[in-house]
C-alpha cells in the first residue's frame, strides 16, 4: 500500500472514530459491546476500501496473536450497515482463533515434513 492510500485510510478511521464517540456521548447504544481492552476496526457499507482495509489488519493482528507477537485482546469491527446504523462484529470469536491457530499447525507440519525430506536427500543410502 502506498504511503498517501495509507495516509488516507488513517483519516477514514480518525473520522470514523471521531463520529462514532460523538455518537456514543449523546446516544450511548454500542460501547458496552465493545470488550475492554478490544482493537477496533470500523467498516462501512458505502466504503469497501476502508472496510477491507481494516479487516485485512485485523487478520494480521489475529495471526500475530496466535504466533505470540501481539498481545491477545479481543477484535471488534464498528459496521455502518445503513447510514447513521451501526453494530458490533466479533472480529476474534474463539472459533476464529481455532481456525488461524490449525491453519499456523498446518504449515509448522508442512514445512516441518519438507525439512526432513530436504536432509533425507542429503543423507547417503
């Protein structure tokens, strides 16, 4: 991503962030959803590239909490389903943190078996 797409889509986040505690001070509705303690993301129906944007750092948080880099906190996705509407996604149930921890195992095991295939060809019959 270049440096101005970034830039860019750190002040969709600001600006989504700043309406959405606006929002929250004068009509609290989400906030108790949102874990403490939690990363949030912020999507919308009418921007995709933010949306997807977010969900792909939310999935490298993810990974990286399951590899023990990043400290574990639950991820939360703000979605503006409609205009003025939005709800709470779980962006790190306990299913998905199965799915990225099998997914990690699956390649430790694959590498792990192409390692002992590479010394085995070293080694004289």
């Amino acid at each position: 991503m270049r440096r101005n797409d970034q830039a860019s889509l750190t002040d969709k986040n600001l600006d989504q962030l700043a309406e959405f505690l606006s929002h929250e001070l004068e009509h609290p509705a989400l906030g108790t959803q949102i874990p403490d303690g939690a990363h949030i993301f912020h999507g919308s129906y009418d921007d995709t590239t933010l949306t997807q944007a977010n969900l792909q750092l939310a999935s490298k948080m993810l990974l990286g909490m399951t590899l023990g880099y990043i400290e574990d906190a639950p991820l939360v996705m703000v979605f503006e389903y409609q205009p003025g509407r939005r709800t709470v996604v779980d962006l790190s149930s306990m299913a998905q943190k199965g799915s990225v921890r099998a997914f990690v195992e699956r390649f430790q095991e694959r590498n792990q078996r192409e390692m002992i295939v590479r010394i085995n060809e070293l080694v004289p019959a």
